[in-house]
C-alpha cells in the first residue's frame, strides 16, 4: 500500500531532516513510528500527505509510493483524494464551530451518505453524539481529539495519518483513543501509521514499528518484539534491564548505550 524508499527531505533546500528514510504499511495494517523529538517523525507523515509544501520542504531524494502510484511533492488536496488523511499534532479543530460542524467539514458528501458517516463517528466516539450542538472550543482535551479522528473518518480514508495522537491526554483517555482506533482498523480496514513518543501505547495497538533516530531508521520489528527489546525498555518505557526505572539523569551513560547507533 504505502513504501518509502529511500526517502531524503529538506527544508528550503538547505536542512536535511530525513536521511534515506525506507519504510512501508501494508493494506490494513498499523505501523508505529517511534522516537524522540526532532527524530523526523513529523516530517515523515508530512512527506506523505504532501504538507511538506506549505512548510518549504521538498523529497529531493527516494520516493513515496501509494497504491502503485508515486505521490512525493504531491499537493495534499490530491493525496487526501487518494485516500490518506492526516490526523494533526495539537487537535487542530474550528474553536467557533459545534462539534457536528467540525465533523461535516471533513466530507464533501451530502445526503444520506453524510448522514451515515456522521452515524458511524458517532458510533466509534458516542460522547460525541450528545456534544453536536455543543461549540468545540468548549470541548475537554479528550473530546476535542475525538473530533479530529472522527472528522478525518468522515473521508473514509483508506489511511490514516496519526501524529502523537496521545498528546496532552490523561492515561486513562490514551487508553480509550488507542482502543478506538484498533477497532476503526480492524472493522474499516484503514491502514494506519502512528507517529508516537508513548511506546507502550503505539506497540499495544501495532502489528510492526520503526524507531527513528536523527532522521534516519535504525531500529525496526514486530511490535511485541521490540516491546521485548532491552533497548526499548530502556530508552523508550523507562526500564533498565534489570527491571527498574531508568534514571535519564545519566545522560552518557543514555548516549553510550544506543548500540544500534553503533
């Protein structure tokens, strides 16, 4: 469905951010896309939904491929009707609008068809059924990440783009957002890559991951197995090999031990 092979992308012709970056998703699949700030995981997801253009920045190596069509530097409006829909960082929703508002702006339907997305949204997020009216400004953080998957699923993407879905949320709402989009997969069959630093909550929900590191892959497995992986636990869940919590106090020691950057 998706490959990203050999991937380079700079801004303004100048900064290299990704660093002949290769990955895929296959059809219905989940991908993590793990690392720390600044790895260039945002960058990724904005290389394949074409956002990249409105930042300056270009795929000026490799290519992105969709469905057998290659859609690096695309324009977003063109890879959005393609079906790949990103979720943005920051739970980006119209503050003034009501919350079913939001929700019909993320179609160009009407009709029945409108009605029956806004039926399945609401069937995946009920709360929001009872929030229609309601202007989203005034929405919890929780309830305005739902708005954003629900107005991205208005579009029945066939891939879904998620960019740190768990940002600012309390534990037990992560839970229940991570849940949600392990059932919107598995009964839509929406491919989905999710940027993540919250490893245990991206690899609960994964069939595979990448770990991301100054731009580059350097790490990649099946979920349960890289939640197995001493690095990961280490670096990534806070637990050091002999099963306690790291202390990120000892930075070299930190930097030391990123043996797959040996």
């Amino acid at each position: 469905m998706l490959t990203l092979s050999n991937v380079e992308v700079k801004y303004e012709n100048i900064i290299l951010v990704l660093k002949g970056v290769a990955m895929g998703v296959a059809d219905g699949q989940i991908v993590a896309l793990l690392g720390a700030n600044g790895a260039g995981k945002t960058t990724t997801l904005k290389a394949i939904s074409g956002l990249l253009k409105t930042e300056q920045g270009k795929v000026t190596e490799g290519f992105i491929e969709f469905n057998g069509r290659r859609i690096e530097n695309g324009n977003p409006e063109d890879i959005t009707r393609m079906g790949i829909v990103q979720v943005l960082e920051g739970r980006r929703i119209f503050q003034h609008l009501t919350t079913e508002e939001n929700l019909v702006v993320g179609s160009r339907v009407s009709g029945e068809i409108l009605q029956g997305r806004l039926e399945m949204v609401y069937g995946y997020f009920p709360v929001l059924r009872g929030l229609n009216t309601r202007v989203c400004g005034y929405l919890s953080g929780g309830e305005q990440q739902m708005v954003v998957i629900g107005r991205a699923l208005m579009k029945k993407p066939e891939m879904m783009l998620f960019d740190e879905p768990s940002l600012g949320l309390a534990p037990i709402l992560v839970q229940e957002i991570f849940e949600i989009i392990k059932i919107i997969r598995q009964e839509q069959n929406t491919s989905m890559l999710i940027v993540e630093q919250s490893a245990v909550a991206a690899l609960s929900v994964a069939d595979y991951a990448y770990v991301m590191e100054n731009g580059r892959i350097v790490m990649d497995d099946r979920a349960e197995k890289l939640l197995e992986n001493e690095d990961i636990k280490e670096f990534y869940l806070g637990i050091s090999s002999a099963g306690k919590k790291k202390d990120f106090r000892k930075v070299k020691h930190y930097k030391r031990r990123k043996r797959w950057m040996s």
